[in-house]
C-alpha cells in the first residue's frame, strides 16, 4: 500500500510516535510518505520521509489510504481524503482542555472530523469514548508504545555526581515539556512540603514557555529543585533517578509513564485520563489537585526503599503486557489493508485494534 501519515506541529510524544512508526511500515514492504510542517520534521528526523505540509496532498497520486494523528491533522486531510474516496484514520493523541470559545471550536473540529474519518483511533479510552458521544462511524483504542530506551550516556553514578547527590540522596524525576498541561507547579508543591528532608532532590527536565515562571518560583521559595531544559541524555537521568513524578492534569497513554515503567522506576502519578488503565496498579495515584496527597505519596516511598523495590518490578510485570512499537505497527498495517479492502468492496469495516 501507499500510505500517507499526516501531522502538525509536533515536538513531543505524536511526533515521536510517527517517526518510530514510519520506518517499521516501510519496513512491512508498505511506502510511506510523511506529511508534517517544517519545524516538526527537523524535530524528529523526518526530512528523509518527505516531511511537508498537509497541503501538499493535494499533489499526491496513488495514494490508499490516509493517516492523520490529531484531530486538527484530520480536519486538513478529510477534505481530500472525501474527494478522492479515500480511506481516512485518525487518531486522536490528546482530549480538548480548554474552555469558552476555543473549546467549542476544539470539540465542533473533532465532531466533524469524528463523523467523516473512517476509524477514529483514540490513544486512550477516555478519547475513545469522547469520538464515539462525538459521532465516530467507528472507534477503537490505538495504542501508542514508547520508544526503546536508549542505553544511558552517563552512568548513574557520575550523573548523580554531577547533582551533587550522595548515594543515600533520593532523586525524584519529572519529564515533560514546561506547559500548563503538564502541572508543573504541582511539583514545586510537592518540594514544599518536603522542605524538611534535605536527602531530597526534585529535577524537572524539558523546555517549555513557562520555564521562568518556574525558575522564579524556585528561586523565590529555596527549594531543591533543578530545571535541566530540554534534556538530550533522558536516558541517564531516568537511570539516575530513584523516583518519577507525573504531575499532568491530563494524559493519554503518557510515553514517560512507560518510559518510567520500562526503566524500573517507581512512579507517582496524578490519576488522569489513561494513566490509571496503562499502570494499572503498579504506581501510585494522586488526585491532580491534592498537593499533600501527592507530597506524602512520594515521602512514603522515599523513606520506604522496599516498596520501591516492588513498585518497579510490578511495573516490569505491567510494562510487559504493552504492545512495543513492532506490534503497534503490525497492528496498524493490518487495519489499512482491512479498510482498503472494504473501499474497494464497497463497505466499510470495523478495526482490528482496540476495544
């Protein structure tokens, strides 16, 4: 088949996921052509995949069948896809959080593009359930897998070094782009109310606009807080760390909660959107706006290493039953030729991931 994958803006998780993607559907014996913007193909490493914008559609031929990931990607490829009868999938990577007039227009863009995509794939179930209420001819549970781990380029004990942390320290990790989704301040809540243990050391890795306002915040209270930036070496850190702390008002299937599993990192998580059926009960949940709920959490396993210990092998256990990147696209590329099928039969189809 020719397969087209559609994306927008992307520095994070869904740009990831389609440069990981691509290259195993090429590899299945499919051409894949990678439609993104400019800025996102460089991000990831895409230019090699023909990365452009969404609009050069309208120059491709031969095309089977479009993949479009977000909603807002759907909407710029539904029109074409509409007039050349081609399949259209789209998953859906994150819900619409805002309010007033810009979360109307978010949820009007996923109705429309709910009720014109062929399947709808959610990364998680809440987004499932949001397309079907939305008018999803077909809906299904996509999962997204994080990327193999790179081995750490610095070894833990250097890296830790480098903090200034003895061997008895407790480093607690946060990754994630400084945003407001990402709760952040709930992080320096979290430091707050463990002033009182100086063997604890918070870092948060990731770039993000609301950078200063945080910095700021930290230098204002005196916490032990590190911002690292966009860390290039997040594999050393979750090697460094003896602790992950997910702080989001919202998630789907949070690629550094897998990250954190995979690495055999104990978690705490805020229990939102899919992180409670990813994890299962291998980490420990906190509602997203209870500070002492979250803070106590992480003191317990601070001053408890054998439950860390168990943690992190219960996550090994849990990590082990998600489906890695190969079988996500096994599993994709077995969709496709099921809807291109149907085209061609003259009927549509339900899929074959999910629920």
């Amino acid at each position: 088949m020719r397969v087209v994958e559609v994306l927008g803006a992307s520095t994070g998780g869904i740009g990831r996921h389609v440069a990981d993607l691509a290259p195993r559907l090429v590899a299945l014996g499919h051409e894949v052509t990678v439609l993104c913007p400019p800025a996102t193909a460089a991000a990831h490493d895409l230019a090699g995949l023909d990365g452009g914008p969404p609009r050069r559609l309208a120059r491709l031929r031969g095309v089977d069948l479009v993949h479009a990931h977000g909603y807002k990607a759907g909407a710029a490829a539904l029109p074409w896809t509409r007039l050349r009868g081609i399949p259209l999938v789209v998953t859906w990577h994150n819900a619409v959080l805002a309010g007033g007039a810009a979360g109307r227009v978010g949820r009007a863009l996923q109705a429309l593009v709910a009720r014109g995509a062929d399947l709808t794939l959610g990364a998680s179930s809440d987004l499932v359930a949001v397309a079907r209420a939305a008018g999803a001819r077909h809906a299904a549970l996509g999962p997204v897998a994080a990327p193999r781990l790179a081995a750490p380029a610095v070894p833990r004990d250097r890296y830790r070094d480098d903090l200034g942390l003895g061997p008895d320290d407790v480093l607690v990790a946060t990754v994630g782009r400084l945003a407001p989704q990402k709760n952040l301040g709930l992080v320096l809540d979290v430091a707050a109310r463990l002033a009182d243990r100086p063997d604890v050391t918070f870092v948060v890795a990731g770039g993000g606009p609301l950078h200063d306002v945080l910095a700021d915040r930290v230098a204002r209270e005196g916490t032990r807080v590190r911002l690292l930036g966009a860390d290039d070496v997040a594999a050393s850190l979750l090697a460094a760390a003896d602790l992950m702390l997910l702080t989001s008002t919202w998630e789907a299937r949070a690629l550094v909660a897998q990250e954190a599993l995979l690495a055999g990192l104990p978690l705490v998580s805020t229990r939102v959107g899919g992180i409670e059926e990813l994890v299962g009960t291998a980490a420990v949940l906190v509602p997203s706006d209870d500070a002492d709920a979250a803070a106590d959490a992480v003191r317990s396993l601070v001053d408890d290493p054998a439950r860390r210990s168990a943690l992190a092998a219960a996550g090994a256990v849990q990590a082990a039953g998600w489906p890695d990147e190969d079988q996500v696209a096994r599993d994709l590329a077995a969709t496709y030729a099921d809807l291109v099928a149907a085209r061609a039969a003259g009927h549509s189809t339900r899929s074959r991931p999910g629920t």
